[in-house]
C-alpha cells in the first residue's frame, strides 16, 4: 500500500522531525563505531531531496519496521520463472550457489566481475511481528555487471554465472554479500534484486519465495563512482537518462517507500564500500 501521509508544514512540527532523524543518524553512527551494521535508512536522489522519515527499526525488537514494497524480479533473475535460449534458467538449483563472495563465477565457469567492491548486509525483520530478526531465512541476490549486463542472459557473459548468490540469515536476521558496485543500464536506476525464502531448503524455486524487491542507491553515491571508478563510463551516461521517478520499477513508489528500500552506503572509490538494508517481511 502506498504511503498517503501528509507531510508537516507548520515549524514545529519540521522542527521535531529534522530532530528525530539527527538522533537516528546519530544512532546509527553509534552502532558503526561498535562494529554493528546502521540499520538508518537514507534517502535516494531521485529529484528530491525529501524521501520520507526512514524507517528505524532500533535493534530489530519492538521497533517500526513496515513490509518491503514488492517489486518485479526482472527478465534475468534465474529462478526458474523464464528460459534462456529455449532452457528454464535457474542457478538455485547449482551447487556452488550458497555463497558470500558473489563476485566470481562457481561450477563450469571461472570469470570474475570487475568493480568496485560492495559489502551489503540485509537485515531481514518481521514486520508481523514487532520487527524480531528472522533467523534461518535463505535470501537471493543478483544484479548487473559494471557494464550493465546479467550473467547468464547477456551475451558477453552468459557463459558466467557471477553476481548471483544465497546466503541464510544468522541469530540477528542478517545476511551478507561480497559484491561489486552494479552498473546503470539504460531505462533503469541503479538497482541490486533480491528474493526472500523460508528457508534455505526452500530456495530453489521462484514459487517458493515470499518476497521479491529491489534495493536501490543514493544518486550522488552511484555519480561520484561512475565518474572515479574505472570501468562504468557508460552507467554515467545512463544514469544522466534516467531518475527515481522516471524509472519503470521505482517510479510509482511512495517517498516512504523509497526512503525504506534505499541503502545506506558508506566507504571509497579506492578502499570500496559497506552499505546496510532493513527488509520487512510479512512473516
């Protein structure tokens, strides 16, 4: 459901919201000071700068935390829901899949995407139920090559199978990936898919999943890497084509709802970057 709330415009009430999220700001640097991941959301510039108040689930209990915004998976997920060249595609069911570092390939294929590093956590929450961590939940994750291409469709890199891997959620809901920042195709804003299962036993077929989404980048983060990185000259000129609202996908997403499916990123063309994500889920 879309988020239809006002925003305030009388001073006191801008007053108290620029302070609630100072302290969740705050919070959350905190918590990256003693080595745990922020859970803050920020907002993604995708012609404003107001992206809603981020949702802020604290430690994972008893907070806020509202289900993810369901979203296509896209022509190239390889779940098993197409066919590529006349066969079903569907790396969850390869040996090899279950992995942290989704950079190289796995099985017959041995190519690595070049990139800039990305270490992304999800922390998965269930959004039923005060925001307590889901343990044991198996989560997909895939997306384009710094070139913006998928493997196993593109056709430069359909032999390759990288950018593509399952992880299951500890004690605190969390997963992490090892990746390479995505590349901007054009039509699309910079985005990472990714699936939620029950279990890890159930993480072999697109029809057990119980959440599909996309998670998406602030936009002066994506311009200043596609501009010092080497290797993603063309995501600058895509990204320069498309915003937030024109996207096919976001477009139609509340400020709230894009504040919710934004990461928060932090690090360096040179040193490579850490970013976190809150996923809700109806569980």
């Amino acid at each position: 459901m879309k988020d239809s709330r006002v925003h305030p415009t009388h001073l006191q009430q801008d007053m108290r919201v620029m302070l609630q999220r100072t302290l969740q700001r705050r919070q959350a640097l905190s918590w990256l000071l003693a080595g745990g991941s922020a859970a803050l959301l920020i907002g993604c510039g995708g012609g404003s700068d107001d992206m809603g108040t981020p949702n802020d689930p604290g430690s994972g209990t008893g907070g806020a935390c509202i289900a993810n915004a369901s979203e296509t998976n896209g022509p190239y997920p390889s779940d098993g829901s197409n066919t590529v060249n006349g066969s079903v595609s569907n790396v969850l069911q390869e040996s090899g899949v279950v992995r942290s570092d989704i950079r190289p390939s796995f099985g017959g294929s041995t190519g690595i995407a070049d990139g800039v590093p990305l270490t992304l956590t999800l922390k998965i929450l269930n959004s039923n139920n005060s925001c307590a961590a889901l343990s044991g939940y198996a989560v997909y994750a895939w997306h384009c090559t710094r070139d913006g291409m998928y493997s196993l469709y593109s056709g430069a890199v359909r032999d390759e199978n990288y950018l593509r891997g399952v992880q299951v959620s500890d004690a605190n809901g969390e997963v992490a990936f090892t990746t390479v920042f995505p590349g901007c195709y054009a039509g699309r804003y910079p985005h990472i898919h990714f699936e939620v299962y029950p279990s890890l036993s159930m993480a072999t077929l697109y029809t057990n999943r119980i959440l599909t989404s996309q998670l998406a980048f602030e936009r002066d983060l994506c311009s200043a890497i596609y501009q010092n990185a080497s290797g993603y000259s063309a995501s600058l000129n895509n990204l320069a084509g498309v915003t937030i609202a024109s996207d096919g996908v976001f477009g139609d997403n509340s400020a709230a709802e894009m504040a919710q499916m934004t990461a928060a990123v932090t690090g360096s063309v040179s040193a490579g970057y850490s970013g976190s994500i809150v996923v809700g889920v109806p569980a």
